[in-house]
C-alpha cells in the first residue's frame, strides 16, 4: 500500500470517529443510531464484495437501504423486513447470509413528520421536506406512505470480477415505471459533510405495497402523502477488514460522478 493510501482511511476515521462506535457515546443515543457499512466512495471505485450478513445488519435496525454482494440489487429494509429488488424488478426476501458491501440501517422511530403536496418531481419533493428538516448537520431515516401518481425506480444486475466502477454498472440497469402505485419510500438524508461516506441529500429507494417489486427512486411524483421523519444524531459504521477496500484510493472527489449516478 502507499504511503498516500495509508493515510486515507485513518483520515476517513477520524472525520468521523465520535459516531463509529455502537457502544459509548452512542450508546445514549439508544436506537437513535444510523448503521452504516462501508462507504459509498468505495461502493463507487467497484468495491462490490459483500462482508457484512445480513444476519447482523438486521439487528442493527429494521429500516433502511444498500446493495448485495456483487452489487445484485436494491435492497429495501421496512418494518423489519428485508426485502432484495433484482434486475428483474421483483422484490425477493432477504435470507441471514447474504452479505452486503453498502448499506445504511437504522431503528425507524418518528421524531416528526412532514405534509406533502403536488410534488411534481424529486427536486420539489425534495424541497418540500427540506423546510421540515430540523439542521443541514444530522442524518435523518425518511418515509413516505401512499399512492404515488409516478415512480421511475432501477435495478442493477450483479457484476462480474473485475468489477467496473459503479458509474459503468448501472450502464446496464433496468429501469421500472410504476403509476398510480401504492407504496412506501425508504431512504436517507445525509449532511453535506458526508460526502465520500454517504450521498448527500436523499438517497430513496421504493417498494409496493404487496412487496413484490421496487428499486432504487430516479424520479417521484407525490400528490397528498406525509413524509415521516425520524432523527438519528448517532452514526456508526462498519468497514471490511481486508480486500479491495484496503487498497482503493478514497482521497479524490467523486461527488460530480455521484449526482450523475444517482439520476
């Protein structure tokens, strides 16, 4: 390893060391604690091999996003169920020992909540829940119930070694449309100050009400819904311990190549 790439994952702990640990200060935020695995610069770089079960995500929450192992879907975490939306759009249940190389979980706990009204688009339904967020510095869990007059959503196939960078994958995605859909988004908002660990902004994927289909959101219309929110001033995260995440380069700014990813 380099000596620049030697510094780069103690300088990535430290920016966020006061947040990494389940126990200790965290520990009095109880189930106020975003769980993350791994980074999504990394995720970005091909860093696609699953390490962490699913058997363990799952008793860190009951809520929330991230991929598979070999970046094979969408996964959707509701009401404590986990759910993996493959490339063919339909959503399948999670065994305990699948793995993940990204994901973000938390316990879904409503802190307040948010009137949606004729949001057109993502950007406006992202600016109608911004005046409701407390702080530009926290992380929030973010969920929507109802019927949805549009929902783009995507899928990625699983990828083959030598992994592309994530950009090259979802070259290959299936693109769903969904109208007048009944069902809920789940996601995550992150300050900008996560950059290179979490995307900043709204992160959203989508299930249907039956369960069966959904992905990641590309674009959303909203009619009347209310956006539950639940705040999580706790952050802790889960890095592998060996592998191609021990020698990808995480010092550069990706964040032009995650906006263009993300829609």
């Amino acid at each position: 390893m380099t000596a620049k790439k030697s510094k780069t994952i103690p300088a990535l702990l430290s920016a966020i060391f006061l947040g990494l640990l389940l126990s200790g200060q965290c520990a009095a935020f109880e189930d106020d604690v975003l769980f993350q695995v791994s980074t999504i610069d990394a995720l970005m770089q091909g860093v696609f091999d699953g390490f962490y079960s699913f058997h363990d995500l799952m008793a860190q929450g009951d809520f929330g996003i991230g991929t598979f192992d070999a970046l094979d879907g969408e996964m959707v975490a509701l009401d404590g169920e986990y759910y993996q939306v493959k490339a063919d759009g339909v959503a399948y249940p999670v065994p305990g020992n699948m793995t993940a190389p990204f994901a973000a979980v938390t316990r879904f706990e409503v802190d307040q909540t948010a009137a949606l009204e004729n949001a057109s688009n993502f950007t406006e339904l992202a600016r109608q829940i911004d005046r409701h967020l407390p702080s530009p510095n926290a992380f929030y869990a973010l969920r929507i119930d109802g019927t949805f007059p549009y929902v783009r959503a995507r899928s990625v196939p699983a990828q083959e070694k030598p992994y592309p960078r994530l950009a090259e994958a979802v070259e290959d995605q299936s693109v769903f449309n969904f109208t007048n859909v009944t069902g809920s988004v789940v996601g995550v908002w992150a300050p900008d100050f996560a950059r290179g660990v979490n995307v900043p902004g709204y992160h959203l994927h989508f299930i249907t009400e039956d369960r069966k289909a959904g992905g990641h959101i590309l674009e959303i219309q909203v009619a009347n819904a209310t956006a539950q929110v639940d705040i999580t001033p706790g952050f802790a995260m889960q890095l592998p311990s060996s592998g191609d995440f021990y020698e990808v380069d995480l010092s550069g700014d990706m964040q032009e190549e995650l906006e263009r990813i993300e829609k």
